[in-house]
C-alpha cells in the first residue's frame, strides 16, 4: 500500500473513534507515558496540540505542569520553511493559528529552546509499524527539524512516538529519509527498540 493511501486509511481509523474512546485513550496513555519517565530526570519537553483526531496530549500537558516539567510545543519556523522551533509553553501563553489552522504559541524568540535542550520531544504520527518506523502527515518537518539529531546519533532528546493502537500496522513502506523511532507509547503498550 502507498504511503498517501495509508495515510487516508489511518486518519479515517482514528476518525472514527468516539469521544468515550478518545478520552479513554488519553487517559491511558497519560499513565504510559509516565510509567516511561518514572525513573527519568525531566526538565523539558517538547509535545504537541493534538489535531485531526491524534490523540489528546492534554492530560499529559497538564500532569507535566503539575510536575513543574516546561512544556514545549512546536512553532513553524518563520525563516526556515519546512522546520520547527520548539516554544515556551504555559496556561497564559498566547496563542495563534498556523498556515495548517492548527494552535501554536504567538512566536516569542525569548521563549525558544533548542532540540538539543529538550529532554524529551514527543511526536505526532499517522501509522507506526513492527520495526518503529514513523509515517507522518507528510509535510516532513519533523523529519527536517531532526535530521541533524539522527545524522548526529545524539541520545538528547528522547524522541518518543504517540499513537493510538489502531494506527499499528505490520510494516511500512520507508524512504531513505526515515528513522525509525526507538520509543512509541500506545494507550495499550510502550514499544521500545
């Protein structure tokens, strides 16, 4: 199956999810995800408003506050079209609508960390597959943004795929660019590679 035709068939699978399946699904991967960290020392990390039935990363926003852990949400780059920044993000933090209509915080240059200086970056995903491989919406910019980390090996940021557990499928057509992720959450399941 195509890439494109893969990603139709899972955004229409995560569509499809009712708001009680959502929730649950929030919830579940909120303890997951800190079950992964529990031993962890976290300052920062990066996540994501989810968007277009991803799932919701508000309780994990709000429990990374709680644990007084910065939270840093992804800005388009204003110069470097096709790559992020990773921004400030807290409860006042004024917001605006990207060229994709999705929220991110008002650019700030203050408020900018480096990828380097997260802890953990946590991505959105479309499918995942047995062997940690990543689909994402197709726009490539996480690709880009990490591209350096990857070419580079470095182990800071952990970078850590969210998803729901129908987006699993067995393998994945990959292009050169890919990398696999070594850390993907489910509400179901934390795979490591």
């Amino acid at each position: 199956m195509e890439r494109q035709n893969i990603r139709k068939l899972m955004r229409e699978r995560r569509a499809q999810l009712s708001e009680i399946e959502q929730l649950e699904a929030a919830k579940k991967i909120n303890v997951n995800i800190f079950q992964h960290f529990k031993n962890a020392k976290i300052r920062r990390v990066g996540i994501y408003l989810s968007n277009d039935s991803e799932i919701d990363t508000s309780l994990i926003i709000e429990e990374l506050w709680r644990k007084n852990i910065k939270v840093y949400l992804p800005v388009l780059h204003p110069f470097c079209h096709g790559y992020l920044l990773f921004q400030r993000y807290e409860k006042n933090s004024p917001m605006t609508s990207n060229r994709y209509g999705i929220l991110e915080p008002k650019l700030n240059c203050s408020q900018v960390c480096l990828v380097e200086d997260l802890d953990v970056l946590c991505t959105p995903l479309v499918a995942f597959d047995q062997q940690g491989n990543r689909l994402g919406m197709g726009g490539g910019y996480y690709d880009r943004t990490l591209a350096k980390y990857y070419r580079e090996q470095r182990t800071k940021p952990e970078i850590i795929g969210l998803a729901h557990d129908c987006q699993h499928i067995d393998q994945l057509p990959i292009e050169s660019w890919d990398v696999p992720l070594k850390t993907i959450v489910t509400p179901k399941k934390c795979y490591l590679w």
